[in-house]
C-alpha cells in the first residue's frame, strides 16, 4: 500500500543525486541507478573496473512494457518466452532500441 515509502526515502534521494546502490537478485546481486542517470551509470563502471570501455549493462526492468520501449525487433514469439520465463533468474540479450540512454549499451 506503500505506507513505508519513508523507508526508502534516503536510498532515492541518493539515486537522485546521481548515486547508484545494490539490489538482490534471483541469482547475485546488481549495481542499479536510474536509467536517466549519466553519473550513476559512470559509477556502475567504475565499479566494475570497466573505465574507458565499452561495457554494455544490464537493464531491469519493471514491466514488459519497458522491454518493448527499450529493446527492438522482439516477435511476438519472443514476448511470449519472456513472459512464461518471467519473473525468474534469466538475463535476455535483445538489440536497443532508440529509447534506451546510449551510456547503458555504448561507451558515452
């Protein structure tokens, strides 16, 4: 009902202001930032030791409507193996579309 919105209050305010934190996923855990983030998504890679290279990230998204904004070329085929297999602990590797900030699958 999100009556302890407060809670997360402090770790938003971080990712606002360009921070970037860790989540839990299904099988590790993943450095996350907003997408709109330039600093956050400079700080991914330099966590992970990726400075000055081309280093594509992992998007998580919410919905899959967020994988039809950020991804292209996606069959109808496709969209039902990502729904029967989703949630769960697979990483898909699909094109980028136009929506998606090229810092997250380019260098800049």
């Amino acid at each position: 009902d999100g009556s302890d919105m407060w809670r997360a209050s402090g770790a938003i305010e971080a990712l606002e202001r360009g921070g970037c934190g860790v989540l839990p996923t299904d099988v590790s855990y993943s450095f996350v930032a907003p997408l709109s983030s330039k600093d956050g998504t400079k700080r991914i890679l330099a966590l992970k030791g990726a400075r000055g290279e081309k280093k594509p990230l992992s998007l998580l998204c919410r919905s899959l409507a967020d994988v039809e904004e950020y991804t292209k070329g996606v069959t109808r085929e496709g969209f039902k193996l990502l729904k029967s297999a989703l949630p769960g602990p697979f990483t898909f590797i699909m094109p980028a579309s136009a929506s998606l900030p090229r810092g997250i699958y380019k260098d800049g």
